[in-house]
C-alpha cells in the first residue's frame, strides 16, 4: 500500500513561544517513511528538535523549537509505502494504559461502566473476553455520542463527552478509551491520518490491547481503519496533540490536511480485529 | 546516610484480582538497597513478577500478581544506604511533565494560575525563573490547602483540591504539579518512604524541573526532604498508587509503613534546592 | 393516624453565627400539629423568627437566629394529627420544577437521559404518560445507586451519584429529580420524618407532578411514604436542610431524629400513586 | 426616564414543543409599561399564557405555550415610563439568596472565595460592610473573568467561569453572585434589557441585598446601570432564560433585541450604590 499524507499550519506568533508538534508519521518496521518537514518564521527556516519517546511501547516523535514573532509556517509531506507491523506490547502497557488519564477519566466513570456494560473483564476470576468487552464499548459510544463538529472543549474528558451525548473524533475515542479501562481492558489513544476522512483533518481513534496485540477500533465510523496511518500514541489528546505552546502568544491562522492512498480506498472490515498498519 | 523502610498490608480478596504493587524502592545509581518482598495468600507465598519501566526518565517497579480468594499478606523491607544520584533528565521529561493528566489537571487551572500566580515561564520570550515560580507556588499551596485527614477522594483532581481548600498529601502534591504545569514549569508525583512523618504512611511529595534537575518540594512539610527515599515516580498518583486492583473484589484491612533514618532525622533546608536522593 | 416526631440538634458555637433551621412539620390544610421549638444557648432560651415561604407552591418554614458562642442546643417535638390534603398545584409549579438546581443538574444529566430512558413526556407531541416516566426513573436510580452510608459530600450533585453509583438517601433524591427533569416532568425534593427508617434519621424523597397531583416517590424504598411527614420543601437539598450557618464557626455535636406511628407502621404500596399526607 | 425595548425571535419549531418566554417586563410600582406580545406560528396569532410569580420576592413573567410545527415568531415590544420603586425585601430573600444555585455554586466555591476575598460578612461576630465585600468581588470578578463572546456553554457554572477566565455577562452575573453568597451577602440574578449595550442582546445582572435594599451591580460595565429594564429575576440563569422548550424540536433562527432610552443615556454612577429602576 502507498499512501500520502501531508498537513499544513499557519499561524501568528505574536510573542516567543515554545512550540511542540506531533505532526510526523510514527516509526514503525515495515513502513517506508520518505517525508519533509519544513518550519518557517517569516519565511526563514527554523530546525526542530526531534524528541524520541524512549519506551518503544508509545511510538511517537515530537518536534520542538522556540520561536519567536513573525508569521510561523509549518509543512509535512510524507510518502509512506508498506505496511507498519504490529507494535510490540511492552511489560508495563497493559499496566499503564489501564491507569486513568486526563481526559479517559476511567476511575469517575468506573461504576457506571460496570452498571451499564459490565462486569468486564475478570470480575468473578475469568471474566470476559476483551474482544467481546471492546466490541459492546465501541457500540455503545457509536449509539450514545453524535459526531457534532464544534460541540467539545479541548478540556472536555470522557465524563464530559458521556454527558453531552455528542462530539468530535477525540470525544468518542477518549469514551472509547475511558470505559474500556474502567472495564479493565487497556486502552490507548492514537492521532492519524486517516484517508477517506470527510471533511479531512487530524483523526483520534483507539487501540485495544486484546491478547498480546493493539486492535484498532474507532467509534465514528468515519473512515476505513486500514488506511490510517500512526503519528502520535498516547494515554490520551495530552500525548498526541498536534500543536502545544508554552508562553508567548500564538494564533493559528489556517490549518490543512490532506492524506490519500493510491489506488481504491480500503474497506473497513466491520467485524474483524484490525490493526494499524 | 542509612535508611530502613518498610510496609506491610493485608487485604481479603474475595474473588480473584489482578493486583499491582507499588511499594518497592527505586533503583538507582548510588542506592544500596537490600530489600525483600513477600506476598502470601493463606499463608502460602506467591510470586509477583516485577515489572520495569522501559524509559530511564521515570523510575518506577511495578509488582504484578493474579490473586485468588484467600487472605493476602504483602510484606516489603528495606535496608537503605547512600544516597541516589540525581536521575537522569531525557528529552522528552521537560514535554511530557507539562502535560495535564487525571489528577494534575492543569489546562483547566491554567487562566486562573496565570492570574494568580503568574505570567510564569516565558510568558513575554524570557519569563521567570523556574525555581522562583516553583518557590511562589508551594507557598501558595501551603496557605492555601489544610492538611486534613480524610478530606479528599480518590478521584479528586488538582482543581477540587484548590476549591475544597483541604487535602491530605497527595492533594497538596497535585496541586502543586497541576499549577506549575499551568505555568509552564515541569512537574511530577513521586511516591516516598517519609522518614520523621507524623502519622507514618505512604506520601506524595512533587519534583520540579528547575534547569537540568528535578528539584524536590513538599508543600505541606510534614517531613524532612533529605531523608525522603522514592518508591514511584509518575505523572500524578494514576502512575504512583501503592495498590491497584482489576476484576475480583478485595477488601484492605490493614496496613503499616515505616521509615526511619540511622541517628538524626536530618533537617529540611528550607531555602535551598533539594533532590531526592 | 397519629404521629409522633422530634428531632434534637447539639452544637458548640465558637464564634457568633447566623442559623437556619428547618424541623419543624410544614403547616397543611387536614394536618393538625402540636409543636414546641426550644432552642437554648448554655441552657439560656433563645428566640429564633419563623419565616414562611410567601409562595404556597412550597410549603416550608425556616426558623432563623443569630447565636452567639457557647453550647446551643435545639429540640423539636410534635405530635402530629389526620392527613395532610394534598398541597396546591400553582400555576409556576410545573414550570420552576423543570429548571435544573445546584443538585439537581437536569441539564447536564439531559442527552443521557433521554438516551438511557428517554423519549420522557412530549418528545414527538404527545409524549409519555409522566407517571410512566417518574416509575421508570425511580426504578433506574433504585438499580444504580447502591445506598451507602458516608458514601457523599454535601456538594454533590445528581451527576456525581449518577457516576458513583452509591449515595444516601439525598443523592437518591437528587438523581431521581433531576432525570425527571430532564425528561420533562417537574419534580423536587422534600425533606420528611420518616417513621420505620432505619437508622432512624431526617430523610429525603422526591415529590413529582403527575396530572394536577404532587405524587410521592422513594428510590430507597427504606420507609414507608404513607406514613412520612413533610418538613420543608423546595428544588434541592439546598432549600430544605435541617441546618445552615453562614459566618462565625458551628461544630455539630450531636443529632438525633425520631418519627413513630402510633399504631402497626403502615406499608408501602408499591405499585400506586402515594401522595404525601 | 422614557424607554423603549423590543425583542423578536423567529424559530422553526421541527415537532410540538412546550414554551416558555421571559421577554416581558417585569411589573413594578412607579413604571407604567405600554406592552405588546405578538406569537404567531406560520402567521397565525398564539395565545400564550402568563404565569406570575406568587411571591413578590421574584417579580417575574412567564409566558408559556404549546406550539406545533411551523416557523414560530416571538415579537415583544415596550414603551416604559417612570422609574420602578425599589423591590420589596421579603422575609425569606435573605435567606434564599444566599443558597447555592445551579449557576451560582456558592457552596464548591466557599474555601476559595474566603481565602481569596474574605473573611465576608460576620465572620466573627459583627463582620464586614456587605457592600464593601460587594465591591470587592465585582472588582475581582471585572479583572479576572475577560469577556469574551461564544467562550462559554449554557451548563458553565460559576466555578467553571472562574477556572476558565472568560465569559459573557451571564458569567459574570454568576461569579459575582456565586462568590458572594460565598461570603455571606445575598445576590440574585436580573435579566434586563440594556440601553447602551454593544453589541445590543439580552443582558444579565446582579442584584446584592445590602441592608434592606437589593442593589444592582454588573461586572462586564458593559452598559449603564440606571438605564437597565428589568425582565426576569431569580437564583440564577435557570430562572431568567428568555426562552426554554421542553420536547420536540426547535431550532432558533434569529433573534433581535433592542433598548434604547429617550434623549441622552444615562451615566453609570461607578461609585455609588444604584438600584434597578
């Protein structure tokens, strides 16, 4: 599979700001990465640091720089060939993303997780199979939350989202997520590009840990799982926001993606185990 | 320096758990820790496998374990001696510590830190010294938060704490970090044995990335820093618990910690940094 | 039906404070009561003022003194005979008990409502009989909401007792007023003496607009409704506690409440319209 | 003083829905209000009916009907004459005001609200000036809550305007009369028609019980006090929105508000106590 993606930022820096972005397709054996990423204040270029997550287990890279006025310009293209093999699971992930996080607030939404969806899994010794447990949360967040384009806050967690009854992408996977560990079962969030998006953006979906690997789920529906491609992985939107400042004042003035795949559109497979690839 | 820890806690579990433990002693460079770990069920031992996390920049032991019914004794001691190095500071520690999470809910404090405690780091491109941000917000959070036995939920973030105005260690704690990452300065928990604490139990103290080094605070300063010994460091108490539980259903019904230091309790240099050694 | 109730407060006032009481039985057409209000401070007696609720529409009665330190205490005791006739429904009745309160976030509580037992009165213009409704949200909050002593604060609203799932007998109030609510259907809370309750003590139900009728419903099913007697009444448990001071500094001592029938205890009839007499 | 205020809705109302209006002036000795209400739904003329407050705390109108599919217009219009004597102070305003309400979550921003801008009102005995601690919150709440068109949601509380540093006048209403509850000093909400108002909307204000008099305040500044026309008066927004539906669908289409004063606008006397006339 080939597949191209590529995003676009502008925005005005109207005071020195520290800037993160996450914004690169993530490394992955079996994945092909030929990719620019070019940083431009005022037209000059600026070089980014690249910082890489230690633990192999959350594969993301994050691109820093201060920068100070001017107009800030940010592109990534990438052509990406081949398909990524599946991320090896780690000792501590099935510890670490079971564990609350800022917006998968698990531990408030523990007991009605249990009422509505449970027991999940192990509750009398074996439990559930965390297929089954992921397949009825997915469900469930695809009945309960309408995809409402405007309707969260950047501050809104899984509670939120739950009460609203309505959301974005990130919304419904910080649900996904949040109840899936209240049940037991680790969960993780991931940004992509997702081609086939309509209107195309950056994408959150969820991974799963089902066994010994992360099946990819995505309760919007919004575009076929095979297609998509890694940038951040994370406990939540925390980890995998596409643009972070510290200090300073920044204004984003535009934003673009674009992410396609040669040839057909693949089909998502509604009901078997996908993985991000 | 000579140090002796200890905790011991005992539990009912009434149908099989997936427990995680938290309660042995870091490693690291310079420690000399003769330790044991024992866990029995019914008086008859289990083993727990021990797992590490992969990244340098948070040093933590996880002891994990699936326990059936039965009556559960854990018992860990420890002999100290030495004093750590200062851990390592990666790349990524200054990016992801500045992050919100679960219980260091600093996007939702950031407007109102700013106000009150701000503008912190680099707000107009140089900014503030990290450690007078840091100094200004213990003191803050000193005044601010009573310490009271019993106060607070497990579930309580950074902002309850401030609006409640009462907490007991781990409050004090993520305050503290949630305010600091508002302001644009690193933080994280770090779960102690607490030499000279007064009643003994766990405690939660916070380290601040103040130039190359984690810096050790403790707004509610109900014991002497230098004679702290880290047991798990994370981003707020979701990484730091002593116990976790999945599944099952266990009861505690006791638990001791001790913490005492070979002759003097040494004193807390209240005006200088302080690392955790 | 004779009944038989008192309750007694003691306090240690530390510094001057204004006091709110509301214990005394709410006046009704058919009730007749014989009442004596004591309130003393280091055994002096003091006056407190009675104020009425000029609106008819929610019968309580507040008895408010200001008190200065010493050792106050308050007992209250009536004898309490027939039945009270049913309270007027006025015209803003259904219209003030539909609006979300403090603890009765209806609005917050809305899309999940609906969604988990919804369509509620008039979705599509003719709408569920309210009767309906009220029996299947008090059947839902009775499943959901496990009756757990100290399981609350008193800034808890019906949205944290949705998600806890536990609470005592105001959170049961609260959710069951504030699902209604949000469904439609006008309802508040009503603070009662409550013969047969065990352990006895001041409890909160739920009163519900059906037809031209306040009908009386119980999610805790711990007393009997035909034999409760009304204290105050309002749209949460902030306008009916039994005990509000602002300034100064008030420790409870002691509490104790006592409601009886003379005569066998009535039983609930479980499946019928009750009202409260 | 001569005034003339307008407002006009129009909405296509998709299913049967129950309406409430709150667009009226409210009645008061010494205003003469030449009014006129025009419903009409696809041009045919509605009768809505009125509900008055029983209580003359509260002096609010309500107008409430039932209204079938079609495109709904609400058109108000008023020529105001004199100035309104000032609301009666009942019995029981000092003590319902001073209760936590939807909005105005006094009691989750008490230990704040003490810590930041305390002691309040009789603290220890006597106390302070109600209307120094009035000034003193409008004063913290003009610097610390921007006003920012769109920044807020309909379910924000006051302790979320506070966390978040921004809102619209509804907010400000609500910090003010959240934190001065708070304190001890009895507030409410008003909603008003404003002459001089950029851009021209709905306003919301706060009314402070200072002695025997409720005084008027309005953080935003935004427009003159002595100009302002009462609408609606109650705990907080739930009690003074101008239009709320229950059932079917409605979708606002536009709405209108106008309020202008004959001959020079008033100025606001920013040092003086000013009452709503």
């Amino acid at each position: 599979m080939q597949r191209t993606v590529s995003s676009s930022l502008t925005a005005d820096v109207l005071s020195p700001v520290d800037l993160e972005l996450q914004v690169a397709v993530a490394r992955a054996d079996g994945l092909d990465v030929d990719e620019r990423l070019e940083v431009t204040l005022d037209g000059a270029p600026l070089q980014p640091t690249e910082l890489d997550d230690p633990g192999p287990s959350t594969p993301s890279r994050v691109h820093v720089l201060r920068c100070g006025p001017g107009r800030l310009e940010v592109r990534y293209d990438a052509r990406v060939t081949g398909r990524a093999a599946p991320t090896p699971v780690t000792g501590l992930d099935a510890t670490v993303f079971r564990r609350p996080s800022r917006y998968g607030d698990s531990d408030r939404l523990a007991a009605l997780a249990v009422a509505q969806l449970g027991p999940g899994v192990r509750e009398d010794g074996e439990g559930e199979d965390p297929a089954v447990v992921r397949d009825r949360v997915v469900a469930f967040v695809r009945e309960r939350i309408a995809y409402v384009s405007g309707s969260s806050r950047g501050t809104d967690s899984a509670v939120d989202s739950l009460l609203m009854g309505a959301g974005v992408c990130r919304d419904h996977a910080h649900l996904v997520v949040a109840l899936l560990r209240a049940l037991g079962v680790p969960a993780r969030l991931v940004s992509v590009y997702a081609p086939g998006l309509a209107p195309m953006d950056f994408h959150a979906v969820t991974e799963v840990l089902v066994g010994e690997r992360w099946t990819l789920v995505d309760s919007t529906g919004l575009a076929p799982r095979p297609a998509m491609v890694r940038i951040a992985t994370g406990r939540d939107a925390a980890d995998t926001a596409f643009l972070t400042t510290y200090g300073g004042e920044l204004r984003l003035t535009g934003m673009t993606v674009l992410a396609v795949v040669d040839g057909d559109l693949p089909v998502d497979p509604t009901s078997d185990d996908v993985y991000l690839g």
